[in-house]
C-alpha cells in the first residue's frame, strides 16, 4: 500500500495525501458517507484499518462508513469534543446533508483537531451539480484551506489539525476532482497512530438551545479574526515573484495550470498564491492589490476571490483593476483547464492567441458508462416495463441504477438528490393520475429513504417504491452499508435486511424478488401496481462486480440457427455484451458474466451456455 | 525534460494500471511525475481518460497540441483525444474495437477502422499493434494495458530505461503473475521494434 509507504517519498493520490496526512498527524476518528470524487479518502482508512486488523493488530484510530454525512460529522464532532483528532470527508452535495449539524457545530467548536473535507466536483463529472462549497466556509464562518498539488494536501491536513485546535474550529478542507484525482509525489514523515480515549467535560454552552446561541455567535466570529491572523502567516498563502507588476490570484487545481502557462511563456508577472481562502488574508491581498496595476482571478466556478478581493480594494479605495469571471475564457460553469487557462492569459498579458488545433473529420461514438453485463437493475427495469402502464412516473435516486436512463431501458425521469425518489413519488402520486414507480439502491435506503417511506406510508401515498438491493454501495466503489454483513473496519457487523426495516417503518405491502427470475419480478410488481396505497419491493441481487469468479465465469451465445434477429436482446434489453457483427448478433465472452437473463429475454430460445 | 502523456481506452481495460506505472517509474529515476484520472462513472464501460505528465512541468492536465504521445487500448479512444497530440507526436494504439451499445442500437456509428487510422496519422506517427493478441500469447487478455506499456517503451520517447518501468511492473501486479506481466511488456517492446 503506497499510503503506508516507509520510503521516503511516494506517489500518492491526492485522496491518498489526505489520509498519509491524517495518520502522520496521528488520526484517531474519520468518518465518512462515500462520494466521488472524495471517496477514495474513506476508502484508504479503511483498507489501513482492515490491514491492521487482519494482522491481529488495532489500527490505532476508528474509521466509519456512516450511514449519512451528516450522521458522519456528528459522530465525529462527539469525538472531537472530546479532545480526539477527527476527520470526516465527503463529496460536496454531501454537505447539504450535513449542513443542520455543520452550521451549528460552528458556533460549539471542538477540542480535538476536526478536519470536514468537502471533495468538489466542478464539470460534475459524476455528480448531480457543480455546486462551490467555499461558500459554506462563509456561510458557516469555517476557517477554509485548499491544496493544489497531493504534496500540498498532506501539508495542510496536518496543518488544519493545529490550527483547529488552535481557534477550537472545525476546518473545512476543500478538495476538487482535479485535486483529489491527480497523483504526484509526497515526501513522507512518521505515521503515527494510537489509540487513545477522549474525555466529555461537560459545558453548559455545549447545549445549543437559544440562549447559548446568542452567546456563542460572537464567540465564533471572534475566533474567525484570530484565523484571518492565521490567514495572514500561513505559508499557504505566498507570492511568486516572476517580474512586472501585473498580478494573478489564485487557489486549487487552477493555480497547477497557470504555473504551466506562466512557466511555458515565461510570463512576467507575480502570482498570489491562496492556500488558506477562509478568511482570506487581507492585508496580504491589500499589499498585492497594491503592488500590481491589474489583477486577474484565476478561480474555478464562483467568482468567491475575486468578489471579497473587489470588495477590498472598494473599501481600501484602490484603483487596481481586478479582471475574473467573463474576462476571456472564465466563466462560472465547469472546470478550468490548461486551454481555458492558457488563452485567457495569453489575452491579458498581451500574447497572439494559440494556434487552434483543427477539429477532426471523424469523430469516436460517444461512450457514457453504462449498467454493467449481469447488472441486477437491468432485470428489475426489464421486468417493470413489462407490467407497468404507459405513462408511468419513475423518480430515481443516486446510484448505479440513474444509468438505467439511457435508451433501451429509459428508466429514470426525476431526479433531485439521495432519497428523493420517495419523496418526488408521493409528489407525483398525488399530482398526477399517472402511475409511479421509483427506484434507489440500498444503501440510498439507509441513507436518506427512510423519512420519505415513513411519509408515505402515514398519508397512504399510492405508489410502488423499490429497493434495488444489490448488497453493496456499487457506484462509489462497494463500500459496505448498515445491511452488509461487515463494517469499514473490516469487522463483522449487525446486518439490516430492507425488508424488516420498512416492515417496522408500517408499510402493509412488501415483495422480496430476486430480479435475475424475470418472471417472478414481473409478477410481484403487478401485484404492487394492483395494490392501493404504498407498497415497497425489495429486488434484491448481488452486484455483478461483487459476485465471486465462480458464478460469474463462462458465457453465454447464439445460436444462430435459433436466432430469428428480433432484436429484443439489443433493443429492449439493452445488455452492453450483445453486438452486431453484420447481419448477426453475437455475444463478447469477455464482456458476459454469465447471468443468464437474456435467455428469459429471448423468444425463441436462441441463446444458451456457452461450452468450455 | 518535460514529457506528457495520454492513456486512453475503455473503463476496465486497466488503463490507470498503466499510466501509474509508467508515472511511478518516472518518480524511481529521479524525476517529478504527475497523473490526472477520470473515476467514478467511467468504470461502467465508459471511456477512460488519464495523463502522465514528467519532468519540470506544474499541471497534470494537458492543452491541446501539447502531448508527445496517446497510448490507447482502444482505436476511436485514440481519436478521442487526437487533438491533445503535438504536431508529429506518436500514437500507439490497439487495433481492437470495443463497440460502445450506443452504436449497437443504432443511435451512432462506430467510424471504419482504415479512416480511424488515417485520420490519426494525419496528425503524427501511428504505431497499430494488436495488444490484445499479444496478451493472450503472454498468458491472459488482462495483460493488454502492459503490453502497450511495453510498447511504448520499445519507442525510444521515454527518458527512462525499459528495465525501470519494467521492475515497476513487477512490484505493481500480483506476485503469481509477475512472470505473465513479464513476458507481456517485452512481447510489446519487441513488437514495436521489429
């Protein structure tokens, strides 16, 4: 394991730097729920801790898959109370669900280091928006660091811990896809780990009810001075001097690419540099601004710097020009990259534009991920199509199964965020006379289905919510949830099974169907359509990519002889292992995993076990 | 010195695999490494993209124009990214189409492979090799994204020696396949020297 590397210097992941940061710092708590693009954080603490455990040895920290994010920093936030060293990471969206803790954590503070890692994923590249969660420093009034390169993350994780100890503030620690997914080398120190216990000292102005709150707001904002002094030494923050007095500010990912670009043209110019951005260090900025004739922000999404650096300058009385968002290639939507950045500042610094690189005459088919070969949830959606009625609503939720929205299948019409596929279902129950079906996975369930399920149920809302239980969080990598049999920790775990659960939760009609029997599937939910009020199935199956070698070895093919070209394997059932090859469709052998659906699919019997 | 990189092909093909080796073996000779990847989504059959980039260079992402070579596994990933290559760069790719269901549907089509490979040469050095034949040669299909590791290391672009990437590629796969992976990176290296 390159994390637990004892040489001294290794490549890491950014996500890799954060936990190599996190166990030299000497780590006792991380939590977490799994998100790309953060979920590699989580993921490395549990292998070390499963490392650790299957050697008989104690890892020296707790690590937790939680069910939520915000059960997650809660839990930690108990922890760091009582003086341990927390962190706890998650994907941007996960601090919405987070954030009723998050905000008034703020105000109570902790004792122990608290790390909240906030993975940012502007582009969305395997996400449900582009949200810029620097805004939740502010909002929050969290002291607020951001690395560029996996060097810099493990610095400032170990950094972040004193200084959160310091001002006894949770620090926010924002990440991006290009910072949590790029590699680099990080030179390495001590790791050490042990396990210690905390102590709870009981405080009256822990207890958050009104008059403690007023009490406390002061005390953060005071505290929130102490970080600007902070702000102003961190060496995070600092100037490239490279000539001119012309400037560029910048953070994060952004500040990779225009060294590039001010390396590549050997741009005269000086470059603040903003590793700390909560608060921002002012008189540093005020000096810079000062210094320098123009100023360009180079910033991914919001215009976050440059707005609070227009501002400061406007109450300096400065007349420094600050360029940013809308100057040539910035904008606020989608991520910054090497020709974003390399042409915008190309303009400002008065370069002739780059020579275009011609688009091509041919063009490569587009290639979206899809739901694997063997994959539960193509079955569970092809047996549904089968019996629902013409017009019925399906709400989706986040998982593999949102895949099911390309054609053939085309089995997701809404969606907003975890667990709102209950929620949106009753909606549309009562808005519409259309039928709803929804979908979530299970560890969507345990996450943030519950509450929209206890909903439906007291108000009797007519509609079928399925779980697609498939034994694992699939999507983010298999993580383990509260129904899987072991924990993060590599432990042996209480295991929920969905079916008890919403039993509890009141629900009066339940299914349990294994999807892979088309037949069956179809039958339990034209029971559940039939069935008036709400009613769950639980279409339970094992991820393909978790099935063991034995099940999903050999394949399955054609008999061409049988084969009469109906086109139902490719066109409704939509199994990425089916091809044209001419007039013929074949089955890859290296893409089937052998799950035999498609011969429940095919009319005329024409496929079958392919021999050995 | 600075070298920059693309790795191409299709989600699970081990892509990633090869492009950290290659970068860990940039950082065992002495030299700064940096990679961008794509996870996530793009496991599930989707098209992957990762960089390496070496030498004195700050961004792991690269502009347009400004890679000196594409390795793909897959012939349109190739195309994909043709427009990240320099002028006169190399790409090496795997004769092999992997024809996305998109395209089975009909929805898009999969371009004839001859003007894939036109197109391609068109823009700088096209080396074609069937990896995939190669790897099961070596012992199992699973090897393709070392052989084309292989390959581009018999192609004189790296600053490193084959026998560097070659003992990354024995400390980064699983010790009862060293001897398969072996035999698979040289089987690359050869079949671009001939």
């Amino acid at each position: 394991m390159d994390v637990l590397s004892e040489k001294e210097k290794a490549l890491l992941l950014g996500n890799e730097a954060v936990v190599r940061g996190a166990i030299e710092a000497g780590i006792d708590v991380a939590t977490t729920y799994p998100g790309t693009p953060s979920s590699e954080i989580a993921d490395t603490f549990s292998k070390i801790a499963r490392h650790y455990t299957a050697r008989g040895q104690d890892p020296g920290f707790y690590f937790q898959y939680s069910t939520n994010e915000k059960v997650a920093l809660e839990f930690a936030a108990a922890a760091a109370v009582s003086g341990l060293r927390a962190l706890t990471c998650m994907k941007h969206v996960g601090l919405n669900v987070a954030s009723d803790a998050f905000m008034t954590y703020m105000y109570v503070g902790c004792k122990g280091g608290h790390i909240i890692v906030t993975a940012d994923d502007p582009s969305c590249h395997s996400s449900q928006n582009e949200q810029d969660n620097r805004y939740y420093a502010k909002f929050g009034n969290a002291p607020m660091l951001e690395p560029s390169t996996p060097q810099e993350t493990k610095d400032m994780v170990m950094e972040a811990f004193e200084i959160s100890e310091e001002l006894s503030l949770p620090v926010l620690f924002r990440m991006t896809t290009r910072t949590s997914h790029i590699r680099g080398p990080v030179n390495l120190g001590e790791i050490k780990l042990k396990k210690k216990k905390g102590r709870f000292e009981k405080n009256p102005l822990m207890v958050t009810v009104p008059e403690v709150a007023r009490k406390l707001h002061p005390v953060l904002l005071e505290k929130m001075e102490k970080a600007e002094l902070i702000s102003e030494k961190s060496r995070f923050n600092f100037v490239e001097d490279f000539g001119g007095n012309t400037g560029i500010i910048t953070s994060g990912a952004p500040y990779n690419y225009v060294r590039e670009v001010v390396d590549e043209l050997k741009i005269k110019c000086r470059v603040l540099k903003l590793g700390m951005t909560n608060p921002l260090p002012r008189k540093m900025c005020i000096d810079f601004l000062k210094k320098s004739e123009r100023v360009i922000v180079v910033e991914e999404l919001e215009p976050f710097l440059e707005e609070q650096l227009k501002a400061i300058a406007q109450e300096e009385g400065l007349d420094v020009k600050i360029y940013g968002k809308g100057y040539g290639n910035f904008r606020r939507i989608y991520e910054y990259d090497m020709d974003i950045v390399e042409s915008t500042l190309r303009k400002f610094f008065g370069f002739e534009e780059k020579k275009k690189v011609s688009d091509t005459s041919l063009h490569a088919p587009p290639r979206p991920p899809v739901m694997c070969p063997g994959c539960p949830h193509r079955a569970t959606y092809y047996a549904i199509k089968q019996v629902a009625p013409e017009g019925t609503i399906y709400p989706t939720d986040i998982g593999c199964y949102t895949l099911g929205k390309a054609p053939p299948l085309e089995m997701a019409d809404f969606l907003l965020c975890m667990g709102s596929n209950v929620g949106t279902a009753c909606g549309f129950s009562y808005a519409t006379d259309q039928k709803v079906i929804s979908f979530m996975g299970d560890s969507t369930f345990f996450h943030a289905g519950l509450p929209g399920i206890v909903n439906a149920v007291h108000h009797n809302h007519d509609c079928v919510i399925t779980v697609l239980d498939n034994r694992t969080t699939a999507m983010t990598g298999h993580q383990p949830h509260p129904g899987t049999q072991y924990d993060g920790m590599g432990n042996e775990a209480i295991m929920l099974k969905v079916e008890d659960v919403v039993k509890g939760l009141g629900v009066q009609h339940i299914e349990v169907v294994n999807p892979n029997n088309l037949k069956k599937t179809m039958e339990a939910f034209e029971r559940a359509l039939n069935y008036k009020g709400t009613s769950v199935v639980v279409s339970k199956a094992p991820c393909a990519l978790i099935l063991p070698k034995s099940v999903t070895e050999g394949s399955f093919e054609i008999d061409q002889e049988k084969c009469t070209k109906c086109n139902v394997c490719i066109e409704k059932f939509g199994c990425p292992a089916f091809y044209r090859d001419g007039d013929k469709i074949k089955i890859d052998e290296t893409l089937c995993n052998a799950c035999g659906v498609c011969t429940q699919v095919c009319e005329s019997n024409a496929i079958r076990r392919r021999k050995k | 010195m600075k070298i920059r990189m693309i790795f191409a092909g299709v989600g699970g093909q081990g892509v990633l695999t090869e492009a950290n080796i290659l970068a860990k073996a940039f950082l065992s000779a002495g030299e700064k490494a940096l990679t961008s990847e794509v996870h996530g989504m793009a496991q599930r059959g989707g098209s992957v993209v990762c960089t390496v980039c070496a030498g004195d260079v700050h961004s792991p992402l690269i502009a347009d124009g400004g890679a000196d070579a594409i390795v793909s596994m897959e012939p349109t990933e190739a195309l994909r990214y043709i427009k990240k290559l320099k002028e006169g760069g190399t790409v090496i790719t795997d004769v092999n189409p992997v024809i996305p269901p998109n395209v089975s549907l009909g929805q898009n089509e999969y371009p004839d492979l001859e003007s894939v490979f036109k197109e391609i040469s068109n823009r700088g050095k096209l080396i074609k090799i069937d990896a995939l034949e190669i790897a099961k040669r070596a012992g199992n299909a699973i090897t393709k994204n070392i052989v084309m590791l292989g390959a581009l290391s018999g192609m004189e672009i790296l600053p490193i020696d084959r026998e560097k990437i070659l003992q990354v590629v024995r400390e980064n796969v699983p010790a009862k396949y060293v001897e398969m992976n072996e035999r698979a990176f040289n089987m690359g290296y050869e079949a671009v020297r001939d």
